[in-house]
C-alpha cells in the first residue's frame, strides 16, 4: 500500500483521464491485432505449403488466447490503476499460466517430434556397418603401397613380410575400434530413439491439451482460494486497492519455475539441433523477455510506490504478451504467407516459360519438305 496519495493522478483529474484514454486507443488496437492475426493464422494454416500446421495451431491459439488475457490485465491496469482487484488476480493466473502452460506443451511436442524423426533417419541412412565396410574397401585399395615403398627402399626379404604382418595387424587394430565406437554410437542412437518414442504418446494434441486444462483447473482453484481467504481479493465487498505481492505470489512462483528452470532446461536440449519451425526462437523471446518483465514488474510495485500511481507496474505484463505474440503468431504468419506468394508465383511462371521454349523447339526442328 502506499502511504503519500499522489493528487494529480486520482481518478476524475486530467492527467487519470489522459491516460486512460491513452490506453483505451491502445487497448483497441491491440485487440484488433490479435484477433485479425490469429483467425489468420488459423486459415493459413489449412494451406499444408505454409508449413503453420506442423506448428500445432491448437496450442498456438491456447499460447495467443493466455497472452492476450494477461496482456489486456496488464493494459486495464495501467488505464484505470484501482480496479477490481479478484479479476485482475485472475486475468493475471490464468493469462500467465494459460500462456506457459502452452509454450511448454508446444517445446516438448516439437521436441519429442524432431528427436524421434532426427534419429531414425540417422538410423536408417547411416548404417554403421556399411560406414566400415566403406573404410575397409578404402583402406584395402591404399594397401599395396606399403610394400612398394619398402621394395622401393632396397628392404627385401624378412623386411617386407615384417612390414606386411605390422600393417595387417595396424589394419585389424584399427577396423576393430571402428567398429566398436560405431556399434557404440548406434546403441547410444537406438536407446535416445527408444526413449523418445515413449514419449510419443505423451506429446500428442490431445494429451497436451489435457495436461493445460489440468492445469488452468489448478489455477482457478488457486484463485478462488485466494479470493476466499485474503479480503483484498474477495469478490464480495469488491475491493479496488490491492498489493501485488502477496494475491500473486502462488503464480508468480510457478512463474519464476519456467522461466529459470523449466524454460532454460528445454532451451539447453534443443540448441544443438536445427530450429525447429521457430519453437528455439520462441523460447528465447519468452524466457528473456518474461524475466526482464518479471524483474521490472515485481521492483515496480513493491519498491517505487509513489512511481507506481503514476503508471502501474503490473503494465509492463502487456510487453511480454506482445512480444510473445508476434514471435509465435505474426512472424510465422508473415512467413507462410511470403512463402505461399512465393510457391503461386513460381508455379504461374512455368506454363509461361514453357510456352515461350515451344516456339524454339519448333523453329529447331529440321525442315522434311
């Protein structure tokens, strides 16, 4: 709570009214933006070409949906500053866990995908004894240059049969840790490919969707607990002031556990490999964007109190679902539409260059008269 009321920034002066109409424009407009991108991205998506499908729309549009629930929270706050404090709790809750939930389903399908399709094409293209058999093959045509250089040196007799036997015995030598360090890397491949085949059918639409109902069931139980045990969140009297700290500390922890453990942990398993269809992207601008907001927002409240009427920390939450939005639904969009332009152009430019090439065929022809 703070304890100096800042006059020129109630409700009903100049500058509250400014302010809120400010935000009121900006709160249209972001509105717009979200629902004219993502029933587009929905449609392109119905187009295979555009490659959106293979992003799981189903949990891009759970992802978008707890964005803008938590990004509206964020701009309403920074309008009005004191409204109803139960349903910016729970704007907050389920916006935020909605959107993570969502991020971390998305991560651990295209995770589980891209592993089990990276292996068993590594698998089934590189056989390891095939790989050998190539090497002996190699190895055996370069062979017969050892003993020339020895007759070339005038070293006859015992030396080129000596010479023989230590290449012989070198070639065994090294065929046999060849084949043990490839039979070693496959079994390694087969046990990360059996690993994330069982993982399979967890990584399905349908689980996945379980598992963020599941958890926005928790956290509207959450909230619902909080609205009935702190009175600065009940629903009945409605209460318009209310701290930050501690109506938000259950969530902001479960928070903080993504951002610093769950997010950085998936970021560090899919690095190494090719980006696949944005989801590395995605976590970044996530992860580094919800912390620097995290940071922002829980200084803001809680230590520039006086700062805090002016323009409300919890704003700053709008940031991160922006940024995350564009990163997972704008981008991708733009691009599959490029690519869709790209793909039509290509295929309206055939017919003509065929068409232009037959008049040349024709006049190549030899004259039979």
């Amino acid at each position: 709570m703070t304890d100096t009321i800042l006059e020129d920034w109630v409700a009903g002066t100049t500058n509250y009214r400014i302010r809120a109409s400010v935000i009121a424009g900006v709160s249209v407009v972001y509105t717009i933006f979200v629902i004219v991108t993502l029933v587009m991205f929905i449609i392109v998506a119905r187009n295979k070409r555009s490659g959106l499908e293979k992003r799981s729309v189903k949990l891009v549009f759970i992802q978008a949906l707890g964005c803008y629930l938590a990004g509206v929270d964020g701009l309403v706050t920074a309008a009005l500053n004191n409204w109803a404090c139960f349903i910016r709790l729970w704007l907050f809750n389920i916006g935020f866990m909605l959107s993570l939930s969502a991020m971390f389903a998305r991560a651990f399908h295209l995770m589980v995908v891209y592993k089990v399709h990276e292996l068993t094409s590594k698998l089934s293209l590189r056989d390891p004894m095939q790989i050998i058999n190539e090497m002996e093959a190699g190895v055996m045509q370069s062979a017969p240059i050892l003993p020339k250089i020895v007759v070339h040196s005038s070293l006859v007799g015992h030396g080129v049969e000596h010479t023989e036997k230590q290449s012989a015995s070198a070639l065994r030598s090294k065929f046999s840790r060849t084949k043990l360090s490839s039979s070693e890397e496959q079994i390694r491949d087969m046990q990360q490919l059996k690993k994330y085949r069982r993982l399979l059918p967890y990584a399905t639409d349908r689980m996945l969707i379980t598992f963020i109902l599941i958890s926005l069931v928790l956290t509207m139980v959450l909230s619902l607990v909080i609205n009935i045990t702190n009175k600065q969140f009940a629903v009945r009297p409605v209460q318009s002031v209310c701290d930050f700290f501690w109506g938000f500390l259950p969530v902001t922890a479960i928070i903080i556990v993504y951002f610093f453990i769950v997010f950085p942990l998936i970021l560090w398993r899919v690095w190494g490999n090719r980006d696949a269809y944005g989801i590395r992207h995605d976590l970044i601008i996530c992860d580094t964007v919800g912390i620097a907001v995290l940071i922002v927002t829980l200084v803001w409240v809680n230590v520039l109190r006086e700062t805090q009427q002016i323009w409300p920390g919890l704003s700053y939450v709008w940031i991160y679902a922006f940024f995350l939005h564009i990163s997972s639904v704008f981008v991708p969009l733009l691009n599959a539409i490029k690519h869709n332009k790209s793909a039509l152009e290509g295929n309206n430019q055939s017919p003509s260059s065929e068409a232009e090439m037959a008049p040349r065929v024709l006049l190549s022809l030899p004259n039979r008269r």
